[in-house]
C-alpha cells in the first residue's frame, strides 16, 4: 500500500459500497471508525486533493441513463501527449489511459445518448486527423470495481439483475450529479438536493431505489488505484468465439484477481477481441499469474488473447449524463 495509514484504508476498504443512505452519512462513517464526523471529512478531503480517491459518489450501470463506449486511437508516439489533449477536452471523455499496444490511447466516452455519443467520437477522429476504433458493451459479466485494497486478488461480488423500467426521465440530474461526486460537506444529500431542486429525504429515497434497481451500481468512495500502489493494471481482450462468451465471461466475472469483465462488439478484420477484463495489481508478476488462472479456465483454454498494460492516466472523472447540469 503507497503510504496508506491503517485508519484511511479501513474508511476506503469498507465505503468503496454501501455508503451511508441517511441525512449525515459522515457522522455514522465516523461511529463505525471510531471518529468524529469532522475528521472522516477531513481524511477524504486530504486524499482527494492528494488524487487517491477520485470522488464520493455513485457509479452509473453503462447505458442505462445514457450511452457510452469504449474506443481506441493508434496514436503516433511523437503525438501521444497532443491526441491525449485533444481526447480530454471533451467533456464526455471521463477515462483515457495510454496502454502498451498498437491501438495505445484508450478512452471511456459517456452522453446523454447516442447521437450526443457519435458526435463526440466523431469530433476527436476529425481533430486528430485518425481513425477510431468504437467498441460498444454488448453485456457486462462484472462492472464493480470496488475491490478490496488490502490483502491478496479477491473475487469480486457478482453481477446484479437490472431493472431498466425503474428509470426515470428526471433521474438523470440525479445520476450526473453522483457521477460528479457529493460535496464533503455534513449533508451532502442536502446539498444535492438544493443543486437539483429536490429535497433531500427525496434524494435519499431515490438513490436506495436506484441501487436496488441496479441503475447505480454502487455508491461510496470512488478510488484512483494508480496512486494507491496498483501501478500494474492490464486490460486483457480474448478473441472468444461469439457462442463462447456467456459461459467465458462468467468464468472470468467469478476469478480473483479480475475486476472487471465485459463482453463488446468486434470491429471486423481489425479488432477481433470479443471479451475483456481488467486485473488491478501491484506488480507485472503479480498480474500474470492473475492472467496464468485465468488461461488455466476450461472457457478460455486455448483462446487467442492480448494484453495490455496501462502505462499513464490521463484522465479519471465521473460519467457526464447531462449536458444541463
């Protein structure tokens, strides 16, 4: 762990999930630790301003309140930091890594929908002059990526079912705004609803029923796993035939050590990879014998695959779901 006291890695180990849903969250955080309510806003206020946790807020289920991709860029090397730039300004990028690869600058793009999502991809391929590489989810096998900081790979909670009709149209202000990250503020909630015009027994109430719906997939403390000592993550895409990816993709989902894993569309004789998961490690050995089990998997024995470690992070931000807020 990179320089992490016992008392912040307990408040971000066990408040990944399962934030408190009640008026002054810090103060129960605070019970449970053996703090005061002041002092666990304090530790999360140090550490977002030391970049180790990215925000305390929500994570949105892809393609429920918005739309979103994953895409690709081949950048030449002398261009990585001028293509990174231009990738970044777009408000609706919220993750860009560059990988060891031929297609090197990776990036999660996130709209209120589609076309907003197009016009976006297509602004950053005319600006950088090169083609992309647009990658949508078909279906996701594990998208939690709240795994455990201390100890050795664990295997991550599976995947919920989703009840899509719960959504509503004036959930999105909601969802953009937990996206963004709730204020460190005793009453966060309340802050919320001021910004959002609601009060704030309505907000909590609308935040349970959209974890139980599985539209938020999680809410708590949202970490950068790069500054906390995982500095070897890897991204690994498997060419899986489409018939084998349910039961490929859900030996993954259950393997320590994985913490994510997804199936997207292929891109015809350019990229033929089907399934990918991430491995979050401290060290390239560490993540290999990650990928070793996973090559070991009767669903994967055989199976052409890459992998593709993450060399630095551009940017990390919440999903934008609306252009208003």
């Amino acid at each position: 762990m990179d320089r992490l006291d016992p008392t912040d890695l307990a408040l971000l180990d066990r408040f990944q999930r399962d934030f408190p849903l009640e008026s002054r969250p810090f103060a129960r955080i605070a019970v449970k630790l053996g703090l005061s309510e002041a002092e666990v806003i304090d530790r999360l206020a140090v550490m977002q301003a030391e970049g180790r946790i990215a925000r305390v807020g929500g994570t949105v289920r892809p393609n429920t309140a918005g739309a979103s991709t994953l895409a690709a860029l081949a950048v030449p090397e002398a261009r990585i930091k001028e293509v990174a730039a231009i990738v970044g300004a777009e408000p609706g990028v919220n993750h860009s890594y560059l990988r060891e690869a031929d297609w090197n600058l990776w990036f999660v793009a996130t709209a209120p929908d589609s076309l907003t999502l197009q016009a976006m991809l297509a602004r950053i391929e005319a600006a950088s002059g090169l083609p992309l590489l647009d990658l949508r989810l078909v279906r996701p096998f594990n998208i939690d990526l709240g795994f455990p900081l201390a100890g050795g790979p664990a295997t991550m909670p599976g995947q919920r079912r989703v009840d899509a009709g719960v959504l509503r149209a004036t959930d999105r202000l909601l969802l953009d705004a937990l996206s963004r990250g709730l204020d460190l503020t005793p009453r966060p909630y309340a802050v919320l609803g001021l910004r959002i015009g609601r009060e704030e027994a309505a907000v909590i109430h609308r935040i349970a029923e959209l974890l139980k719906a599985g539209i938020l997939t999680r809410l708590g403390v949202i970490v950068r796993h790069r500054s906390l000592g995982f500095t070897a993550n890897a991204m690994v895409v498997w060419e899986v035939p489409e018939g084998g990816t349910e039961a490929a993709g859900q030996a993954l989902a259950t393997l320590p050590g994985v913490t994510l894993a997804y199936e997207r569309r292929p891109v015809a004789g350019v990229w033929p990879y089907r399934l990918y998961c991430m491995i979050h490690a401290r060290s390239r050995p560490e993540a290999l014998a990650v990928l070793d089990s996973a090559r070991a998997l009767p669903a994967l024995a055989g199976i052409d695959h890459r992998i593709l470690f993450s060399t630095r992070c551009f940017k990390q931000s919440g999903a934008r779901l609306s252009e208003a807020a």
